[in-house]
C-alpha cells in the first residue's frame, strides 16, 4: 500500500469520527500553543515584583475550568466509545497471526474482511489466537486491543457506505504490517442479500453441534438435578459460586468457565467438568458462546 492511499485524516465515517476530531485537534492546538508561549528568561517576571491579585487569580481559575472541561469532554467521549446500543448487531472477531478471522451469528465466516451495514451499531466481541493485537478502524476512529486470554467488545456505527480499511494497531511479530483488511459497509438490503448467501447455518446452529459433539449435554440438560448446571436462560443472568460471591453470566464467565471449569465453581455442583483448554479453537469457542446466549428460555404465559 502506498503512503498516498491513506490519508493524515481519513474520511469521517462513523457517529463519533467527528467528536474524536474534534478533541484531537483540540488538544494539539493547546500543546501547541503552550509550546510558544512558553517560559523564557527573556519573558520572566521580575522577582522582587508581586503580580496583582487579580491577575493570580485568572492564571489559576481559567485553566481550572479549561482542564475540567477538556476532562469532561474526554470522559463523555470515553463513555460514548464505551457504551454499546442496545440495539448493535453483533460480530465475532479472532485476531491471529497475521490475518482478521470474522463470524456473523447467521453463520458466515470471512478472512480480513467484513460486512456490515450502514447506520447501524456493530457490537465486535473480540479474541486472540496468540498474542496481543489490536483492531483497528481508522475512518471509524475506534481501536481495541484484542487480548489471548479474554474477551472484548467495540462498537461502530458507519455512517457511510464503502470499503474502509482495517489495521491492526499492535506489533504482534514479523507480519504485522500485513495484517490488515476491508470493511464492507453496505446499504441494508445488500446487507440482507450478503447474508442469504451463507449455507453452513448460523453461528448458534455450529454451536450446538459442538455442544454434542464435546458431549457438554451429558452433564448440561436442562433438568435441574443434573451433574452441571442449566444453561437455559442463563447468558446474563447473576450465578451465585462456591464461595457465597456472585459473578454475572457474560461473554467472558461463559469462556472461562468452558476453558477453566474449576475458577469459578457454580454453588451446589462439584468440580467434575474437564477442562477444555487447548482443545476447543477460538472460533469455535465463539460458536459455543453464540449457542449458549441463544439458549433462552420461552416467555411465560
Ligand atoms: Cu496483529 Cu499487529
């Protein structure tokens, strides 16, 4: 790729591009300007002199209120990143050495590219195969590390149809700078047409199949004297351990309680569950999470 296809600014192409703008180039203008208005000997005051009260009182409370508002500015743009719609499609990210591996809950699977709709949250529920890299939206401005051992979420709504890239912004071994990829983000009913074009089933439907196939429902029926517990209903809901703590059933409790049984026991079952550590790959730990959130149970009459 060459230095001319990707811009100083890319393109503003998500909700909250403008807003990371915004307060970018607003921090660099202060640095900046406190760069030339720096102190030099030729600027100092004299020593011996006292300053007016006045003035004392502005140098303090101006920048006072500048910091908290640059403070406040950053928080509310720091929760904004963080706070996913209720509404956002989810996508499944594993990030490898050195390729973008992505898995739509309607069963599609792609390799450094990904489609998504436009004006429309995507929630990307991230994981790594290996080391730590870091997804990376460049006209969306939002960036994630993207940790072996757990998982994390981003979100980005684009507000722009087009192929926009993705990088990954942590150096994770010699093709780093190769591990790059595609957004695709398309009009919805394109969106819908890319999706019809699947056939290995949905990402909950593989999971299931998993769930046999690692017999995980010989001990997890959804009767409740079983030897493991029910899953049905439970994706976040709060679980009470062993040891009278509580944990809430998220993405990250259901992986670890595949991958370590034994961290987390549930209150009343015994520590008889293998572990599944080295033997189940991330993508189809993703699976198996898609299966288990999509187990709920039917509204009661
Ligand atoms: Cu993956 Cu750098």
């Amino acid at each position: 790729m060459m230095l001319t296809d990707f811009p100083l600014f890319p393109e503003q192409a998500s909700t909250v591009a403008h807003q990371v703008d915004a307060l970018y180039i607003m921090l660099t203008i202060v640095t900046g300007l406190a760069i030339v208005y720096r102190r030099r000997p030729d600027n100092e005051l004299d020593q011996e002199e006292e300053a007016p009260k006045a003035l004392e009182i502005a140098w303090i409370v101006i920048p006072f209120i500048f910091f908290m508002a640059t403070f406040v500015w950053g928080s509310w743009l720091y929760f904004e990143l963080a706070r996913v719609p209720d509404n956002a499609l989810d996508v499944y990210a594993t990030g490898k050495q050195w390729m973008w591996k992505f898995q739509h809950p309607s069963g599609q699977r792609e390799i450094n590219e990904l489609h998504v709709p436009v004006n429309r949250p995507i929630r990307v529920t991230m994981a790594s195969e290996d080391v730590i890299h870091s997804l990376f939206f460049p006209y969306f401005r939002t960036k994630a590390d993207v940790l072996p051992n757990r998982y994390r979420t981003l979100w980005f709504q684009a507000t722009k149809t087009g192929r926009f890239h993705i990088f990954c912004a942590e150096y994770c071994g010699t093709l780093h700078s190769g591990m790059i990829g595609w957004v695709e983000v398309m009009e919805p009913t394109d969106y819908q047409k890319w999706l019809a074009g699947g056939t290995e089933g949905s990402l909950a439907s593989q999971g299931e199949k998993l769930f046999q196939k690692y017999a995980c429902a010989t001990c997890h029926t959804n009767d409740a004297t079983a030897r493991g517990p029910v899953l049905l209903g439970l994706f976040g809901k709060t679980v009470t351990l062993s040891d009278n703590k509580t944990v809430v059933a998220d993405e990250n409790y259901i992986r670890e309680s595949i991958l370590n049984p034994q961290a987390k026991l549930v209150q009343g079952f015994g520590p008889i569950m293998p572990t599944f550590q080295g033997q189940v790959s991330e993508e189809d730990l993703l699976k198996l999470l898609a299966y288990i959130k999509s187990l709920t149970p039917p509204p009661k009459g």
